[in-house]
C-alpha cells in the first residue's frame, strides 16, 4: 500500500486524522521513525512545518536560501553568548542543507554517556547495528578523491606534513559531483537527505506526509497523550489557515532540539524532572581563510570532504568547509574596498574550521509567549574558549604546513592576516575573549536528554518519555552531551533503534 505526500496548495478545510504513530518532524530522526514503523505494517502520519523542495527550488544565493530554507530566515541567535544557529524548515529537515557528514560517535563518548547518565545500552557495541543498519539504507561512504578538489586534499596534505590523523569524510551520497552546493541544497540530488530517501520509502510503506503543517500543541489524555493538533501554514510566510488535528496511539516528537521543549511546554507536559529545554549545547565552530600561491578553484569539491579527528579527545574536531562567499564575509576583515580585496582573495583560498564538544557551555529553550520560535539563553564557558583557541591554533599550523601564503583567522584583536607560523604564534600568547570570535554552532543537542534516572532527564535509552509512556522523542534533544562529531548518524543510529521498540509495542 503506498502512502502521500500532502502540501499546501491542496488543503481547503479543516480536518482530523487517525493513525497509529504520529511524527512530528522529518530530519534524519523522524523520516527514520517514520519509515521504519511504515515498514512494520503500522499506519504512521508524518508531519512537517516547512514545504517540499524540488532541484528547481534551490538558488545559489546564501542569503536566500537561508530565507527560504531556515527558521527566522536563518537569523536565529544565541542570548547570553551571542551565537547565530541555523535550523532547517523544511522536508528533510537539516539532511537538506547539512554537508551530509555521518560519522559515527567515538567509544570513549559513548562509554562516557552510559556512565554519567546511567545508560546500559548506548555503547558503540550497542550502537553500532544500528549505525550499520542507516549506512546500508543510504550508501553512506567514504568521499573520493575525484570530488574532493584541492580545498579538500590541501587539507589532507597539511595533516600529513604534520603528522596529524586525516581521512575523507562519510556521507550520504550517491554520485557526488563536487558541486559544493550542500548549504543550499543539491541540485543535482546526489545528496541522500531525507526527503530523497527516508520520506519516499515510508511513503511506499503506506505513511501519509502533511507537509506546510505546523504542530502546535499536544494532546494530553490522563498520563498518555491522545495526539497533536496544529495549523496549516503558508510556505516562506508563516501565514496559517486551516486547522488539523491528528490522533494517534503513539506520538513521537522529532521536531528538532529546539521546537520539541517549546511544544512540550506549551503543552504543559514538562514533567517533574525540570529538565525540558534545559542543558543546551552546542557544537561552537571557528573558521580560517588561508590563500595559496596557486588556484584553488573552491568553488568544486564536496562541501566538507576531509576531517582530522587528531584532537577529537582534546575536545575538538577539524574539517573542511564550504558556503556561498557571501556567507563566509561575515569573516572577513574590512569595509568597502578593502572587504572586496579580500573577496577577490577566494579563488586561491580554502576554509577549513574547528568544531568543539564545550559540555562545559550550556544554556536553556524557553517558549515565547506567542508563536513557536524559541528563545535561546547559552554561554559559552571561559574553558571551552581555551579549547576553540586550541583549534584555532592547529588550523593555523595545517595551513602553513599545506603551503599557504597567509591566512586570515577571522578573530578580533588579532592581526587581520598572518604571513608566517611565526607571525601566528601571537594566538598561542593572546587572552582571548568570547567576543573575539565570529562563532557560529548548528549542531545542538542535550534539551530532552537521555537519562537512567526519571529525575535527572526527559527520556530513556528507547526514547520513552519517562512519564508519559506513549509519547516519544527522537531528535537531537535526547543526546546527553555531545557525541564529539557530527550528530546526525548518532542520531539515525538511535531513532533507529526507538523505531524497533516502538514497533514491538504497538
């Protein structure tokens, strides 16, 4: 029996649905719950705020693909610490405009996770049939070199003067062309986000897909819930119509870590533990410019197609990186003519960045009162600024190592360019200040965690709401801390393992 796939243009009243299982959200967590209850014969509704996207939806320019593609128009920000964070609105979730990395959590993390918060079964032994299970679905490999292009393996080439670990990155691609163009989506739709992948099949399982519906509220029944309820709303203006409601015996929440705590508390279903919307981390990352005597052309090569995991149990981790410039010139120094100087620099230039686990810097989600947007209170900890300087650092040396013939880190009170390592070894005696980096972080995790004990968090290690027994949350908000990587096949690997018991229950 094959499902649909419902978007705006055909709603023109107001309506009730019934399922089994209903999924709020389809980013890597939902479509993957969606699919796998859709497989095991039970009748699953899956929802979506944003619109489908087509290849033909897709623009090269940043910043309108960021107002298409993004929440607040991808303007989010940090309070406390000011920090932009970018959460897709779309079908596919953040798998639309993610670099597609999957990468698998280290073992001393996950062991670290089992032991501070009392879990028996999130190993990387237990993980790892489930992360096997999600490479295999998506052809998850690791990238070649025919499309990594020279941003990439000059990265490469530094680590390996240097002695530092460095492979090509996992990711979920089938016929990469190096195009570059993952933040704005792929138009050539080799990039297996869900909406390509998860979403389809689930459809072909029989789910049913409500795209350009927004949920609301959920409906409390006694100690369970009975389902959601929301509104239509109109794709790129937020505008509702219609009103829907979907009653389900299950419920599973996979709207992102940022929406599950808001619809939470604005369900008044916080529970007793005072831990919905609270220990909000962040992945922090610095970029640096370094340009090269010769052409880079970074405009080909996979988006982020090489990764160092060297540091990675010093609390961080370096890749490669690419956007549209125009998102990269908030980085760079200068006005006018000399901002445009430093434009014309691209061509011969590559951004690499480091991203740092700070389970040291933590805030909180609060709902507002109107509407569904968050407001997001996080700082970043005095401590884990010394760890981004550390990988400022080593960004620096890869990049001299590499043959660059200066670089430009992007840091305030900092030379606007260095020449030399020598000339850099400044980073190494600077006192840095939180306001001296332009961060930005879009991984984010820890607003619902994963805990043994009913008390300390939101879920257990099935995802089970602690007190409410058929309600379920499957987004990033459920990992306790940082998995010290890219979050997203972590996240797959343990929505596929919720999908299972859900199903075994139902």
């Amino acid at each position: 029996m094959s499902g649909e796939v419902r978007v705006f243009a055909q709603y023109d009243h107001d309506f009730d649905e019934i399922c089994d299982a209903v999924v709020v959200g389809s980013g890597p967590g939902g479509a993957v719950v969606a699919h796998e209850l859709a497989a095991a014969g039970k009748d699953v509704v899956l929802i979506e705020e944003g619109p489908p996207f087509a290849r033909e939806d897709f623009v090269l320019d940043g910043a309108m693909s960021m107002a298409r593609t993004m929440r607040e128009g991808g303007l989010r920000t940090t309070r406390g610490t000011i920090m932009p964070t970018m959460q897709a609105n779309a079908l596919g979730g953040g798998s639309l405009v993610n670099s597609a990395i999957c990468v698998r959590a280290p073992a001393f993390t996950l062991d670290g996770w089992c032991e501070e918060f009392q879990l028996r079964r999130s190993t990387r032994a237990d993980l790892d049939p489930h992360y096997l299970a999600i490479e295999d679905f998506l052809g998850i490999a690791p990238t070649p070199d025919d499309v990594q292009g020279a941003r990439n393996l000059l990265f490469r080439d530094g680590c390996r003067a240097l002695g530092y670990s460095s492979e090509p990155i996992a990711r979920n691609v089938r016929g990469c062309r190096g195009s570059g163009e993952c933040f704005t989506g792929c138009r050539s739709r080799a990039k297996q986000s869900t909406d390509i992948s998860y979403v389809p099949a689930a459809v072909r399982a029989g789910a049913r897909v409500l795209t350009s519906a927004q949920v609301q509220r959920l409906l409390p029944r006694g100690s369970r819930v009975g389902g959601v309820a929301g509104q239509i709303v109109r794709p790129f203006t937020g505008e509702t119509s219609h009103r829907f409601r979907v009653h389900a015996k299950v419920v599973v929440l996979a709207a992102g870590c940022m929406a599950t705590p808001v619809l939470l508390q604005k369900s008044g279903l916080t529970g007793g533990s005072g831990q919905v919307g609270e220990n909000l981390q962040f992945h922090p990352g610095v970029a640096v410019m370094g340009v090269f005597p010769d052409a880079t052309h970074p405009e080909f090569g996979a988006t982020q197609g090489y990764q160092s995991l060297e540091f990675v149990e010093d609390g961080f981790k370096l890749e490669t990186l690419w956007a549209p410039p125009g998102v990269f010139a908030v980085r760079l120094p200068g006005l006018g003519y000399e901002l445009k100087k430093n434009l014309s620099l691209i061509p011969r230039a590559a951004i690499w960045d480091a991203i740092a686990t700070c389970n040291r810097s933590k805030g909180r989600v609060r709902a507002r009162r109107r509407g569904m947007d968050p407001v997001l209170d996080w700082r970043l900890d005095p401590k884990d600024l010394q760890v981004l300087a550390e990988g400022l650092w080593r960004l620096t040396e890869i990049f001299f190592a590499a043959g660059a013939e200066r670089i430009l880190p992007g840091v305030h009170r900092l030379p606007e360019e260095m020449r030399s390592l020598d000339e850099a070894r400044v980073i190494r005696a600077h006192d840095f200040r939180v306001t001296d980096f332009t961060l930005a972080g879009n991984h984010v995790f820890s607003t619902t965690r994963m805990h043994g004990d009913a008390g300390a968090g939101v879920v257990d290690e099935d995802g089970r709401c602690h007190e409410i027994d058929n309600l379920y949350v499957a987004d990033t908000g459920i990992l306790p801390r940082s998995p010290s990587v890219n979050p997203m096949l972590t996240l797959m690997a343990l929505a596929h393992r919720i999908a299972l018991g859900i199903a075994a229950r139902l």
